[in-house]
C-alpha cells in the first residue's frame, strides 16, 4: 500500500508528508522577495555600469528559480522504491515440523532472516523485509514514514516531504548546496549595502542600519540558515566522498565495518554525479491488475460436520417432544421401581391378579393425570416432568395383584 500522494496521473510522486513543502518554500522564497525589494532595487545605480545593478537583482531572481526547481526535482519523483511482493518468495520456503502440546507433529513455514550475497567480491548480508515480503536490496532500507523499502536509502527529510534514495540522491545534494549558496549571496549583497548606506550618510553602522532595517534581518536570517545548509552540504561532501548514505554513516559508525561500496574519491563523485539516473521499478501510470489468487490447501477437520440437509424444527417443537418422550420413560421406570419393591416385599405368594392391566398401562400411550411445571421452552428455561401422587396411587394397587398372580401361576 503506497503512502505517497500522486499528481498528473502518476507523473508526479510526493512523499505522505508533502504539505511540508509549503513552509519551505516560504523559507526559501520570503527572503528572496524582501531581498530584491529592499536591498537589489536600490544597488541598481551604486556602480559605474548600470548592468551590474541589474544584474545583481537578476541574478537572484534566476538563482531562485533554480533552487526551486531542484527542490521540485527532489520532492516530486519515485527516490527508487521497489515494488513490493504479493506472496512471499516460495524459493525461500523452509518447512520445519515442530510438536506442539499433543505430542502431534505441525508443519510451520519459516523464512531466513538474513542471507548473504557477493559486492565487489565481498559478502554482503542483507534482510527480509515482512512490510515488502522480499529480500531488500543492498544499500536498501524500509522507510517508516513511507512504508517503502527504498534503494540506496539515505534518509527520509521532511523539508522537503520525500525519502532521499538511488533516484533523487544528486537532486538533493544540488538543492542543498544551491541553497547554500543563495544564503552567502543574499548575505554579502545584504552586508554590502549597509556599507553603501554607511558612504552616503557619513554615519556609523547603527544609522545605516536604521536607513535599511530589512538588510539586518537579511543578515541575521542568512547567518543562522548558513549553519544549517552549509554544514549539511559539508557533511553530505564527505559522504560522497566516502560513498556512504547517511543511514549507514550513523547505523555503522561504532561498527568499524569496511566499506565495500568506496572505490575511491573521485570515483565516488563521478557515480554520484555523472552516472545515469536509473529508471523507476515502478509504474505509477499503469492499469491496477487484479491479482490471481493461488489455490489455497484445504484442512480436513476430524470432527464430523453436522448434517444441515434435514428440515430443521423450530426450538419449541423439539422441546416438546422431548418432553413426551421424557414422560413415557418416567412412566415406565416408576412401574418398573413400584413391582421390584414388591417382589422384594412380598415375595412370591399373594392373590392373583390380572397381568393384562400391567401391559396396556406399559404399552399405552395415553398420558395418565400429569402435572407439569414450565411447560412453555425457551433458550435459558428446561422443563420439569413430575408424576401426579395420585397416578401412583392408582397404580400401585393393580401392579401388587399382577405380581401376585403371576407368582402363583
């Protein structure tokens, strides 16, 4: 899933965090107008050729133009991310059979983390990435603001909303040494027409800068950017120099790691600056493709699925069934207990009686006198099937003569 916002259907590509530019354009144009305003249009007629006056103003004004276009270069273009994977590399696969708690063997799939291949001649170890399911580049990282894995990752800067990687590397470095020097441009013209106003006014420096109060807050504010752009510019000449990124610089610094990247100082700045950019792994303008779905293996479940074929029954109509069937079965048991305890009683002698009146009570199906409790079911109530006292009491006495007469006989 990509962060990035897209413009002129796909042509442009900024970072999540592109309203940041807003402000750094603000920083790079406010003083740019307050100097050609307040300070270039009054050094017009402060030479003997008027064309060096002009030249001073047009000369800003260009100079300006072109740190915003490496600016726009730098913020609006893919900085080299590398598409991610839909599916895991399956030449990766490692299946490894773990037991679990039941004794029972479990494929699991596993990954290496790490894995090295040849640079130069020297193994270079890089990692898997779980965002992008591939193994990054080297010199690749994944940016956390971007959520992309990015080539020849530097750093993601938020002046100007976009990860700095392969792509817009030079770019970058051309902002920020142009800016650099648009900050020492603006700062000596600023200095040197408070010296002109000092000539004209016969004065010291505190009335000159009275006269030009736009020319001190040029000076100021030129003074402080300058340790800003200057030491970045600095810093990133070293790098370059030592074809580092600033990612591996302050992660490998305390690591003492030979740099198998560095093939010398001016072979540095040449692949830097005068190697071709190379294109994009993406195509931001192309159609979405629906992706093919791989089929996915089927577990068999050893628990037995119910048969849902049948009609089923509302939950009323079983309640009630059960508990017919509940009460033949009391029936039964309570006549069952009443003859065994009288055989026990009595034993075998005794006047005989009619067995038939035994068997239509066992085998009918009409319910005697019942009392029922709870006879509406419903999801949290169960009911309860109890034998009316009197329904023994008629009973016991022809149970007694049917055990009696089936003794004698």
């Amino acid at each position: 899933m990509f962060m990035q916002k897209f413009f002129c259907g796909g042509r442009l590509i900024f970072g999540p965090d592109a309203r940041s530019l807003l402000v750094t354009l603000l920083l790079i144009i406010g003083p740019v107008v307050l100097f050609c305003v307040f300070v270039a249009r009054h050094l017009r007629h402060e030479f003997p050729s008027y064309d060096i006056g002009y030249a001073i103003l047009v000369l800003a004004v260009l100079f300006n133009i072109y740190v915003l276009i490496l600016l726009f270069l730098t913020s609006s273009r893919d900085p080299g991310i590398v598409p991610r994977n839909s599916h895991p590399p399956e030449e990766e696969f490692r299946y490894d059979s773990s037991v679990d708690i039941g004794g029972r063997q479990t494929p699991s799939l596993q990954f290496p983390r790490t894995k090295e291949i040849m640079v130069n001649g020297l193994p270079v170890r890089v990692k898997y990435c779980d965002t992008c399911m591939l193994y990054r580049p080297p010199r690749c990282s994944h940016c956390s603001i971007c959520n992309n894995c990015v080539e020849r990752f530097d750093h993601h800067c938020p002046w100007v909303g976009q990860c700095i990687g392969l792509r817009n590397y030079r770019f970058f470095f051309l902002f920020v040494s142009s800016a650099t020097i648009l900050c020492i441009y603006v700062f000596s013209f600023s200095a040197f027409y408070i010296k002109v106003l000092m000539n004209h006014y016969d004065g010291t420096v505190w009335k000159a800068m009275k006269e030009s109060p736009a020319s001190v807050i040029l000076m100021a504010y030129c003074f402080i950017s300058l340790w800003f752009v200057g030491g970045l510019t600095g810093f990133h000449l070293y790098l370059i120099g030592t074809n580092q990124t600033t990612y591996e610089n302050f992660r490998y610094r305390a690591d003492n790691r030979m740099n198998v990247y560095n093939r010398g100082c001016l072979n540095n700045f040449l692949e830097v600056f005068c190697t071709k950019v190379s294109p994009s792994r993406n195509n931001f303008r192309a159609l979405v493709q629906e992706e093919v779905q791989r089929p996915t293996i089927q577990v068999i479940s050893r628990d037995p699925e119910p048969d849902l074929s049948g009609d089923r029954r509302p939950k009323v109509e079983d309640d009630l069934d059960i508990g017919e069937d509940l009460l033949k079965i009391s029936q039964r048991r309570n006549i069952e207990e009443i003859v065994d305890e009288d055989i026990r009683s009595r034993g075998s002698n005794g006047p005989p009686h009619n067995t038939s009146e035994v068997d239509s009570a066992m085998g009918s199906d009409r319910a005697p006198t019942i009392r029922s409790e709870a006879r509406h079911s419903s999801w949290g109530r169960s009911e309860n099937w109890e034998i009316a006292s009197e329904v023994l009491a008629n009973n016991a006495p022809e149970s007694r003569s049917t055990v009696a007469s089936e003794a004698r006989q």
